[in-house]
C-alpha cells in the first residue's frame, strides 16, 4: 500500500543514522581496546598515548570554549595546578597520585572562581588575553617560588617500578588504558550535557549572550559552573602527564603550547562537537608525529609553523571545523538540537 | 484585576543624554498597553530598563507587586516578564526548535517536557514547518516570529513586544494583531512599541506617549489621536491647531 | 633616594614611548577594524630584523632604516588586511582572534627556522653614550627613540583629525554602517588602518634595534605591555594608549628598579588584574567593547 509504504520509507530513514551510529561505536571500542595488543612499538603507543590525552585535553576545553564560545587561551593554569597538587602530594607526604588526581581537579576548580571572576569582567578577544596573563602569572609564581614547589628546575618523581597504586606502570599499555578511560569520561560528560538543558544554555550564551539572559539563562552562573568542569578535567589530565613523564616544572606543567593545543584540536576538528576535538587531534598529533620521524627531533619550530598553517587554513575556509564539513556534506538528520546547524 | 506593572518616576542618563526622564504608568493585567513616540522618545530604553538590561538612575518598576529594579535579565524573566528585541537576536546555530527549547528550559528542567512546550509555542506562531531550520538561515520575519516563541516558552505573565510589526505588510499585521488577541484572552499582559497604527488601533485599549523621554500623555487611542501635544510631537507645531470633527 | 626614583621614572618614559608606538598601533587596528590583533609583537620583531640586516649589509643606522621598516611594513598591512582579515570580517569572535593569534605562531616559528634564537644586535656610534643631566643618566639612543616615538605618535595625531582619510578612519571607528552610508569605502579604510598600525610597530623595531637585541620571541614582551595599556587607555582611545603606555613603562621600571630584576613582568600583570578588578572599561571609560 502506498501510505504503508511511505511510513515505512520514512522509519527505515530514520533507524539507519541511528544503527550505523551504534555499530560502528561498538567496532570503534573493540579496535580502540584491542590496539596496545596489536602494535608492538613503543614509539606508536606513545604516540597513541598523546593523541588520547590531548584529544581529552581539547574535550575539557570544548566544554566551555567550544560550547559557550568562551575562548581561553590560558587552561594550562590548570593543567599545571593539577600536576603541582598531586606532584605535591605525592612526593611531599606519600600520598597515592590516584587521590592527587582529585585534589589537583578540586584546586583547579577553586582557582577556576577566581580566575572566571576576573576574566568574565571582559568580552570577546579580551577576555582570551586575560586568560593568557593569568596562566603566565601562574607560571611566574610557581617559577619563583622555590619553597614549596622547587621552582625553576622542578623535580623528578622518584621511580618506584611497577607500583599501580601510586599510579606507576612499567607496562606502557596501562597508561594507554587511563588515557583512554580519561578520553571516555570527558566525551561521555559531553554527551549528557549536549542533550541536557545545560548544553543549550551554553550554546546559547555562545550565540547572544544577551538574548540567552533574556530568556532567563543564568549566564555568569553557567559561565562560572562550566569554567569549574573544564578546568577540574583539564587538571586531571596534568597530574596523568606528570605521571607518565616522571617530570615535572612550571614550564613543562604551564606551558602555553599546552593551551593553545587544547584550542586548536576543538577548532581544527570541530568547535562545539562531540568528535571535534578527538579528530583534530588524531589529524594534528599525527601530523606532528610524522614531521618528526622526517626532520628528526623538534627542529625548533617546525611543528607550530605546521600548526599554524592548519589553523589558519581552517579559519579562512571552514570555521566549523572537520566535523562542521562532515555535517555539511551528509546532512543534518544527524542531530537535531542544540543543532550544529 | 491586580496591576501588572507599576513604573515609577523612571530615569536613566547616557552621559549628556537623558534617555527616559521621570516616566511614570501602569498596567493592568491582562491588559495591552501600546508605548509610543517618535524615534528616539526612549522607547526601547524604556523596555531595557524595565528587563534589566539597564540600571535605571532612579524610579521603580514593580512587577506583579515585586519591585525588581536590580534584579538581572533572567531573574526578571523568571518571574513572568518576556521581551523580543527590535533587531532580532536568534541563537543563530541552533534550530528553530533548539531555540524555543532554550526558553522552555526555564520551566521545565526535563527535555523532553521542554521540547513538547516549545513546539506548542512554535505551533502558536506558525512555524512548525521550518522547526528544523538553522534560526540564522531564516528571513527576518521568521525570526521575529522564532523570537515571539522563544518568549512565551518561558511562560510568561507580561509579554514586552518591541516594534515586532515593523516592516509587515497589510494580512502579516492581521495574523500578528489575532496573535496578540488570543494571547491576551489567554489572561497575558502585553506592552508592545510600536510605530504601525493600524495594529496599535486594534489591540491597544491604554496607549502611553513618550517624545525626548518623557511622557507626554496617556489614554485611550480616542483621547491619544486627539491630543494637541502628541500631534506636535510627531508633526511639529505647525499642526496641533487643526480643528478636530469631534471638538466642542 | 630621589635621584634613583627620578632614574626609574625617567628609564621607564623612555621605554614607555616604544611601548606607545606599539599599543597604538593594537587600538587603532582594535578602533577601526574592531578586531585584536594578536599578532602585532611580531611586526615589531620584523622591524628589528629588517634593521639588523639593513645594518649588517648595509651599515644603514636603525634609525635611518625607519624608512625602509615603515613602507615595508605598512604594505604588508594593507596584504593581510586584504587578503586574511577581510575574510573573517563578518564572522564572530572565533576566526577572528584565532586568525591573527595563528598568523603570530606562523611568524614566530617561521622565524625560529630561519633566524634561529640566536639573540641580534646592533652596536652603533650611540649605543653607549648618555647625557648626565642633574646626576641623571640619560642614554643616547633611548633618547632618540623615545623623542621619534612621539614624533610619530604625533603625526598620527595631525593625520587622523585634519586628512580626510584620517577623518574616514574615526567615522568608520565611530559607527562604521553610518560610514558606509556616508560613501566611505570601509576596505580602503581598514587596508590604511592595518598598514598604519603595521609601519607603526615597524618603526617600534627599527628605533630599538641601537639598544635591544632581536629575537624571534621579542614580539611577545612588546605584545603583552601593548594589550595592557590597551585596555588601561580604553579600548580604541589613542591618546589613553600613549598615556597608558607611558605609564605602563614607568611602574614596570619602578617595579625592577624597587622589587627586583625579573619583577617587570610581575608589575604588568598586577597592572592588568587591577585594571579588570576595579574599571575594566579602562581610564578613559565608556563600554568595554
């Protein structure tokens, strides 16, 4: 029958995006589980490592840059705070980096109010510089002051083998796994946000913010609360850093490369997306990765100037990003809200 | 019938200019009061005061009994006053849909529940068709419509309405006057500027004239048409001696 | 006690003038085209490269290299402005401060290939020589820079309220729909802001080439004083950046000459947090944007 016909024409549409979604989630998890086995190479796995802590890195800026277009340039304040916290810890009073982790997310969401305060108090590009200066206040303190957090030249975390509970591994893979389980959480928070009324207040504070409060949108709170998630992740990611290299100093844990990565894999992959900021980093770290393996180790700049090029030939020619194409091109029955439109 | 909104020897300066001076009127509920004057009277900072997107010198503005000079935007919202804006401020990449549903929010914390108030709003104001269109892609008497829903998702008790009749022609200022008529049978209160008689004759019971920010009368749309000074105001002097049919 | 304070005071107006040369250039840019440019340090490090090699080649004094820094400069504005920032004009903050703060790694890093960190300098006849006024100790090459810095500024000054196309500079930062409206032609506007702003930080490299070294990091110090006094002078105020900026210079100094060496930056931060903490729309008011 015509009428049956068409009903089940439009079902069958609409179950597709949804079955294809699911599976090839499933067959992403299966290779995603199944790679540390695989690949032999510890060059690869480390590799792996990386493009799993940055892409979580830019998910935690996502959040609120990506999201609620509150563009920061200065979350390595936070990555440094939460590898200093569990550092700390860990080597001033023995205790296990696993509870540093949460300490460092809880210091880095009290910094957070404070920071927000005084950097909510501009708009637009002015509110990123101030961001900039606050992370390079941080940097300067922790580069002066020797007495409590050994200063400029830093410290090294006394290796103790394999000792899990201190969150030391002499198999790489186990890293590989915490990184992957940091990635899952960061995309997992994404998702329920976007679909919860937190993800349309923030993309609407992104859009007007004026609009947004006129529609009763509590936008200095929501600024504030989403400013303390994205930091708390991103100073998780500083502690597992620090772990995983054994080193830690203010320039290491506040570098500026590190924010600007967080910004750019978001931008490059796809600003405000689920998978933005997990395929800009797989393009930009692979792409790093094989400039490296070309020219031998970082000839001083070539990696950024690389970077740089991207940015900007994403921004003059696709602003939405990888992700943005991609919507473009199979349509928008992907998502129906908050609507990547 | 209680009164919706109490305005109190209003003022507010920019620098040299004083926007709104002393401004005074009520509303009651469920009640349409039209806000008019030439350009420049001080209507729109009349509305932003009033909503909070500006502090006002001095005066009071009591909503349904509460007085809320200082409160912020969406306190203000919260407690039951809505408004469009003259140029229309659409959550650009969000669906029209997306974008209702950012006003239900304030209601319902629940999606679902928030997506099925929204399209009832959508619904009102006729855009169901396109409620998977980008707001950005839409014309711009769409989005005035798309700005019309997104305000009464947040269900609100006084609809502030900002020359939302601006550029309509003829059956569009129909459909948005039977709008207004079945809004205000529904028990809103609405406040609407505007500049398009034909509209303002046909919803405004109470009409309020402002000119250089004050008012300068108040009344129905007989005694307003009527008025020696708001003739001057909108013609000049040279006109405010014409001898009216009904005169004497 | 005094002789050292008047010292600082005197060391930081003088370094205040390039900082003036540079955060005019970023409100301009910020006034006309109402966008940041990130990466307005980098023209400045292109200035002082320009000199060093113009001296090294050449034996051209910095200083006399203004008028080749200055033109090179100001094209390469009127390029990007064109061609980049033109493209991104109509979009929201995003592309914007991402394409400038881009185009500043781009020229950083390009730089660290081609130059290397290796520090420049440029050792003239005046380098080393200072008047000793009053038991102040003024060097020579600090004076000079900072009397052209204002010289410029001034020029700018004269350029903006009495050429017409500096008057269609002002009306398009005033209200730029209104200056389209009235007939000006808003891209030559913006080209002759970008080129202006460019030469400007050019003409900031050249005139310190005698008495600092280059590198290709150096942009981002001048940078950072630049966005400061900025936002201290109110975003767009030409006169409040001169004045900030001269200001900026005298507490950074007063900073190193009481606090201690490295504490320059210290003091400007503060500066910056003060600034937002208590009148984020700057000294000369108004709104922030």
């Amino acid at each position: 029958m015509p009428g049956g016909d068409r009903d089940n024409a439009k079902t069958t549409i609409m179950r597709k995006p949804r079955g294809w979604g699911v599976l090839s989630l499933c067959l992403l998890t299966v290779i995603v589980l199944a790679l540390p086995g695989v690949l032999k190479s510890s060059f690869a796995i480390d590799i792996l490592i990386r493009i799993l802590l940055f892409a979580f890195i830019g998910v935690a800026w996502n959040l609120m840059g990506g999201y609620a277009k509150q563009l920061s340039l200065g979350h390595a304040a936070y990555f440094g705070l939460g590898a200093y916290t569990s550092t700390l810890m860990q080597v001033d009073f023995g205790i296990s980096p696993w509870i540093g982790m949460f300490a460092g997310g809880v210091v880095a969401m009290l910094a957070s109010l404070p920071i927000g305060w005084l950097c909510f108090r501009l708009r637009g590009p002015y509110f990123t510089i101030a961001t900039i200066a606050t992370a390079q206040v941080l940097m300067l303190i922790f580069l002066k002051f020797r007495d409590f957090a050994w200063g400029a030249e830093g410290t090294t975390i006394p290796n103790l083998g394999n000792a899990p509970l201190m969150m030391q591994f002499e198999a790489k893979a186990a890293y590989y796994y915490i990184a992957l389980a940091l990635l899952a959480i960061g995309l997992a928070i994404t998702y329920r946000i976007e679909r919860s009324r937190m993800g349309y207040y923030l993309v609407a504070i992104g859009e007007n913010e004026d609009a947004a409060e006129a529609v009763g949108v509590n936008a200095p709170r929501i600024k504030r609360d989403i400013y303390m998630l994205s930091a708390f992740l991103t100073a998780l990611a500083g502690t597992f850093y620090t772990q995983y290299i054994y080193f830690i100093d203010p320039a290491t844990a506040f570098n500026f490369n590190i924010s600007i990565e967080a910004a750019l894999v978001s931008i490059v992959g796809g600003i405000g997306t689920l998978w933005g900021p997990v395929i800009g980093t797989v393009l930009l770290e692979t792409t790093s990765a094989l400039l490296q393996s070309w020219l031998g180790s970082s000839s001083g700049g070539i990696q950024l100037t690389v970077y740089s090029l991207i940015l900007m030939a994403m921004i003059l020619w696709r602003p939405t990003g990888i992700m943005g194409f991609l919507f473009e091109i199979y349509g928008r029955h992907i998502r129906a809200e908050p609507a990547r439109a | 019938m209680g009164e919706a909104l109490v305005i109190r020897n209003l003022s507010k300066r920019f620098g040299g200019l004083r926007a709104v001076q002393d401004v005074s009127f009520s509303v009651e509920e469920s009640e349409t009061v039209a806000l008019i004057g030439p350009n420049g009277a001080g209507k729109t900072t009349s509305f932003n005061l009033i909503t909070g997107f500006h502090r006002p010198d001095t005066g009071s503005v009591l909503a349904f009994g509460r007085e809320i000079v200082g409160l912020r935007p969406h306190d203000i919202c919260a407690h039951g006053l809505a408004r469009t804006f003259q140029v229309a401020k659409p959550f650009g990449a969000m669906t029209v849909l997306a974008n209702v549903m950012t006003g239900a929010f304030l209601r319902d914390k629940n999606a679902d529940v928030a997506r099925a108030k929204a399209r009832e709003a959508i619904e009102f104001v006729g855009l169901s068709a396109k409620e998977g269109t980008a707001a950005r892609d839409l014309t711009t008497i769409d989005q005035r419509r798309l700005e019309m829903a997104r305000a009464l998702a947040t269900q609100p008790r006084l609809l502030l309405l900002d020359e939302v009749m601006a550029g309509l022609n003829p059956s569009e200022i129909d459909q948005a006057v039977a709008l207004m008529g079945k809004l205000s049978k529904r028990g809103l209160t609405i406040v609407i500027v505007e500049h398009v008689m034909r509209a303002i004759m046909a919803v405004a019971r109470h009409i309020v004239v402002l000119d250089h920010g004050q008012k300068i009368a108040e009344g129905n749309p007989k005694e307003i048409v009527e008025n020696p000074e708001v003739i001057r105001a909108y013609l000049g002097s040279g006109y405010t001696h014409v001898p009216t049919p009904e005169a004497g | 006690m005094v002789e050292t304070l008047a010292q600082a005071v005197i060391n930081g107006l003088l370094i205040g003038g390039i900082y003036a040369l540079v955060s005019i250039g970023v409100t301009l840019i910020f006034g006309v085209v109402k966008i940041v440019n990130f990466a307005q340090g980098e023209f400045v490090m292109i200035g002082m490269y320009i000199s060093f090699f113009l001296a090294t080649r050449f034996g051209i004094d910095p200083v006399i290299s203004l008028v080749v820094s200055m033109p090179v400069l100001f094209v390469v504005g009127v390029l990007i402005q064109h061609f980049l920032i033109q493209r991104v004009l109509g979009l929201n903050d995003m592309p914007q401060i991402f394409l400038t703060f881009a185009l500043s790694l781009l020229i950083v890093n390009l730089s660290l290939m081609l130059f290397t960190a290796n520090y420049r300098t440029v050792h003239t006849w005046y380098s080393d020589e200072a008047f000793h006024i009053a038991g102040l100790y003024i060097p020579l090459a600090k004076l000079i820079a900072f009397i052209l810095a204002m010289v410029l500024s001034g020029v700018l000054w004269v350029f903006l309220h009495t050429t017409d196309l500096g008057k269609a500079m002002r009306a398009a930062s005033q209200n730029r729909d209104v200056a389209m409206l009235m007939g000006i032609n808003t891209n030559r506007v913006f080209c002759v802001a970008l080129g202006v702003a460019l030469a400007l930080a050019g003409a900031a490299g050249s005139l310190l080439m005698p008495f600092y070294p280059a590198y290709p990091m150096v942009g981002q110090v001048f940078v950072l004083m630049a966005f400061v006094a900025v936002v201290l002078g109110t975003l767009g105020n030409i006169i409040g950046a001169l004045a900030a900026s001269l200001m900026m210079g005298v507490a950074e100094s007063l900073g190193v000459q009481f606090v201690g060496a490295d504490s320059g930056l210290i003091v400007v931060f503060l500066m910056l947090l003060l600034t937002l903490a208590v009148r984020p729309s700057g000294l000369a008011g108004g709104r922030p944007r």
